[in-house]
C-alpha cells in the first residue's frame, strides 16, 4: 500500500481511529490511577583500597578495585547485607523479598556503587537504601579483611546517601500518556487497514481504480430524492447533480473523435446500482444537445424505464423482435429529439429473445435513423441478457453504485463483459457520498446560468398531457 492508501483509509476511518485512542488514553488513565505509588531512593558508594605506600601500589589498587566492583555489586542484594537490614529496621519482609526492590548498578568505568530503593513510603525508602549501603560497607570489609584482626584490602565508603523523593517513581502518568497515545494510534490505525482490508465495498472513484484501468468518465452524486424524483434534468435542470449528467454526456460522446461511438449499453454489476436512472438522465442530455435519441428498455425481466418517465408499458421490444407490430408504431416521444422504446411484454426467454438476428437487425435499424441510440440493460451478475447485448453495441457504460457494490463484483461484471469480447467505454461512479471522508465534490456547485434554457425545469408531465403534447408526432423511423 502506498501514502495515498493510508491517507484514504485514515479519511475514512478516523472516528475509529480517535475511538481506540481515546479508548486507550482512558484505560492507561485508570490503570494510572489505580497502580500504587511507588518512591525511589538511592544511596551512593565508593569503593577503594586501603593502603600503598607510593604511586604504584594506589595504581594496582585502583586497576583491582575497578575489576572487583562488579562482583560488590552482585553482593548488595544477597542475605549477608539484607539479612541484618530486615533485624535492624523491623522489616517483615524476607531477604528474596526485599531483594527485589533493591537493585545495585556501577557506572561504567567507575568504582561507584549506586543501591536503589523502591517503595511505597518514601521515607521508608529512603531508610531501607542508607541501611543496606552501610550494612554493604561493613559486609566488604569483613570479606575482605586480611586477617580477623587485621585492616580490611577493600573500603566502601557512603559518599552520597539517600534522601526521600517528593516524586513518585512509579506510575509515571506523562510516560504512560505518552505510550497510551503511541500504542492507541498504532492500534487504531492497525484496525482501520484491517477495516479496509475486510470492507469490500466499493465507496468512490479510488475503490474503483483499484478494480479496473477501464476510465471512470462520469460521478454521480447520491440523492435521497432519486427514488422519487429520478429525472433530475427535468426536475432540477441547473442542479450539480444535472450538471454531473451533462460533464458525463459530453465525456461520453468525445471519448473517441475519430470513430465516435453511437449504441451504448447502458448497464451495472447489480440491481440498485442506479443504471436505469442514469440511462435516462444521459439520454435526456444528449437530446439537449440537438441529437436524436432512441431509449430503449433493454431489461426484459424488471423494467423500470417506462415508470421512471411516465409513459406506459404497452408494446414493445419483444413485439418488434417476434413481428407483431411494426418498430415505427410502438416509439414513444418523449421530448424533442428523444423517443423511448418500451420493454413490451415479458417473455418467457428474454436471453434468446435479446440475443436473436431480429434484435439485431432492430439495433441496426435504430441506429441508422437515430443519432444515438441507449440500451438500459440488466445487470451483468444477474443475468446473461446485458453480456448478450454488448455485442450488439459500440460499447459498455457501467454504472458503479457506491456502497451498493463490492470489488469483487465489479470484477466479476467487468469479466464477464471481456469474456463476450464486448467493449467497455468507461464506467460511471454513482450514488456517492456528498459528505464524510469519500464526499464527491462537484466542480460547480454553486453554478447556475443566468437565463433559463426553454423547455427545462419543468416538472415530470403525467401521461395524458404528454399525449397531448405530443399528439401525431414525427417518428423518425420509417414504416415497414
């Protein structure tokens, strides 16, 4: 994973990311408080020789105590020195016991020996390391005495003694906040990539690049009000949303100057992905534009098309393709330029209906008389009907619901199209987040022309009046 991934997953997943920190903070807080005070008191040696009478012998001395001082400090925390500290201050403690509050360490390249005491009373402490660093000193120089009634070799000396700390040693609330917030970030963090890892959702445009190299050439944003209001270049013809509709018109109609493509399917990798919508809505744009339009239902298992745009389901593509009724009689106008060509009725094999030579010949048709035709076919993961009709197309527009898909799906659909040999002009991010960590942030937002443009922002017409309207109108396709 590289920066950019982390960046993503750290704008996504923050709340979780500040949940386990604050989590974290909050347990080392209460541990803090709970753990017992401990003070540290340390008294300071120094051991030497005794004797020599000229340079030499203080040399010899100091280059033995030096090599010995080691072995002095391993005898501070040994019954000899603690077994006397326990009788002499009343301790209840055992020698083990004692010893392991007491360590003893010698600076490097020094003859200093320094006893450190821990506990919970600092006085206590204090005494406990002054007692041990004397009962040490006696202890050497038992050890080292030459003869009963001779002078001790060896001599530890107390040159700094313990005093009580003000500070309690341990818990140390800075160092434990300060590893609480090291260890709640690494965690949260760590459980923000696994989040990631398990989430296979596609969420934006950047999910979508992890799946495929086909271009992402239109991004969509949700709206709550879709479901109701579908047609959002008649609802609201100046919104960003409408706006979104028209950048991913003119993306679609200059992907290739050269051999532009006039047949799309119109399709997603499951239901609820948002494909008939935008069908619709692109199909809308482009009829802005001056060109004519053919909006066909190419979903013959749950059409949707007709309802969205309020015209009625009566025949359709199934009459054509069987011969019970001539192409020209069933194109229902539907504003200037656009005429829509419903589903019909549901047949009983759409794969093999939709997959004919006389669906063939009707897209052939279709688009020798129109300037752009769109297909709103099913989704590629449910059925077979959208691969069938891919190779009837210049290409494939995929819609890419967000939160609706996972990755894998996507995958899948994209497979299934390559495997037909049908072509993918680009893919259509939709339904994405306007607010949170992958908001979509539309270029114009705030956009809107200064004079209307006629024949927009009107509401959906019910079927009489557009009947009325549009009463013996042109059809563009010739009889018979």
């Amino acid at each position: 994973m590289e920066l950019s991934d982390y960046l993503r997953i750290l704008r996504r997943s923050w709340r979780l990311v500040v949940a386990v920190l604050l989590a974290t903070v909050a347990v080392a807080a209460l541990l803090t408080a709970l753990t017992p005070r401990e003070y540290r008191a340390e008294a300071e040696l120094f051991v030497s020789t005794t004797g020599g009478d000229n340079v030499s012998d203080i040399v010899q001395g100091g280059s033995f105590t030096q090599r010995q001082v080691a072995t002095y400090a391993d005898i501070v925390t040994t019954p000899a020195v603690l077994g006397p500290v326990i009788d002499d201050l009343g301790l209840e403690d055992s020698a083990s016991g004692l010893a392991a509050h007491v360590t003893a360490t010698v600076p490097p390249d020094t003859v200093l020996i320094n006893v450190a005491v821990v506990n919970g009373d600092p006085v206590q402490a204090a005494e406990i390391a002054n007692t041990i660093a004397d009962q040490f000193a006696e202890t050497v120089q038992e050890l080292e005495r030459v003869s009963p009634e001779g002078q001790s070799a060896v001599k530890a000396t107390v040159v700094q003694p313990a005093t009580p700390s003000e500070d309690p040693a341990s818990p140390d609330p800075l160092r434990n906040m300060a590893l609480a917030v090291v260890l709640g970030l690494l965690l949260g963090l760590g459980l923000a990539v696994l989040r990631d890892l398990l989430d296979r959702r596609v969420r934006g445009e950047s999910d979508i690049a992890r799946v495929t190299e086909e271009p992402t050439i239109g991004a969509i944003a949700f709206d709550k009000d879709a479901p109701a209001h579908p047609l959002v270049i008649e609802i609201d013809p100046h919104s960003p949303r409408a706006e979104s509709f028209r950048a991913l018109r003119t993306n679609l109609l200059y992907l290739d100057p050269d051999d532009q493509p006039s047949t799309f399917l119109i399709t997603s990798s499951v239901p609820g992905e948002g494909k008939s919508t935008t069908a619709a809505n692109l199909a809308l744009t482009i009829a802005e534009t001056g060109s004519t339009v053919c909006l066909i239902e190419g979903d013959l298992r749950r059409p949707r098309l007709l309802d969205y745009m309020g015209l009625e389901n009566a025949a359709g593509v199934t009459d054509v393709v069987v011969g019970r009724v001539e192409l020209a009689d069933v194109l229902q106008p539907y504003v200037e330029g656009l005429y829509v060509l419903g589903c019909g009725p549901i047949p009983p094999n759409p794969s093999e209906l939709l997959g004919s030579d006389a669906m063939h010949r009707m897209l052939e048709r279709l688009s020798a008389e129109f300037d752009y035709v769109l297909i709103d076919a099913p989704p590629l993961l449910a059925v077979t009907d959208g691969a069938v009709l891919s190779t009837m197309t210049d290409g494939a527009l995929v819609v890419v619901g967000a939160n609706v898909v996972r990755r894998d799906e996507l995958e899948r659909a994209l497979g299934t199209l390559e495997r037909v040999d049908g072509k993918v002009l680009g893919l259509v991010a939709n339904r994405l987040a306007t607010k949170g960590p992958d908001a979509y942030q539309y270029s114009y937002g705030n956009y809107r022309p200064d004079t209307e443009i006629e024949g927009r922002g009107r509401r959906p017409r019910s079927r009489k009046a557009r009947r009325q309207s549009q009463a013996q109108p042109q059809t563009p396709v010739a009889q018979g």
